[in-house]
C-alpha cells in the first residue's frame, strides 16, 4: 500500500467487484511512529451520502488496494 492508492474495506471488495457501492478512500499518508497504535494509513474517504468526506487513520490489514497509484 503507497500513497495515491484508492482503498476499500476488506469486506466489500466482493460488492465493489460486483459494481455495487461501496466507501472508497484515497491513501494520503503513511503513520509510523511509536503512538499510531494499529493505525498506519491515513486515508482521504469519499463521502457515500451528503456528508463531507473525512479524513481517518485506519489499520492497513483491514484495507484492500482497488487501485494502484503509479
């Protein structure tokens, strides 16, 4: 996982595969350092409704790459 790669949560790569909706983030930042606890991405995340899209740190072992940056 680098930064620019589009993520989805590991349990809906099988409704994304399928074209069904799904919440798809931008990877922004790698974390590291000794406070990141299990999250070490920081992902942009689009937003599915009418809310503003948001900015998390997730774990990267629940994220699935759907595409790769360059």
């Amino acid at each position: 996982m680098r930064v620019g790669d589009l993520v989805t949560y590991d349990f809906q790569v099988s409704r994304w595969r399928k074209g069904e909706l799904v919440y798809v983030g931008l990877v922004i930042e790698i974390e590291t350092g000794k406070y990141t606890g299990n999250a070490d991405v920081k992902v942009a995340w689009s937003s599915c409704s009418r809310r503003k899209a948001a900015v998390l740190t997730e774990a990267s072992q629940h994220l699935r790459v759907i595409s790769a940056s360059r």
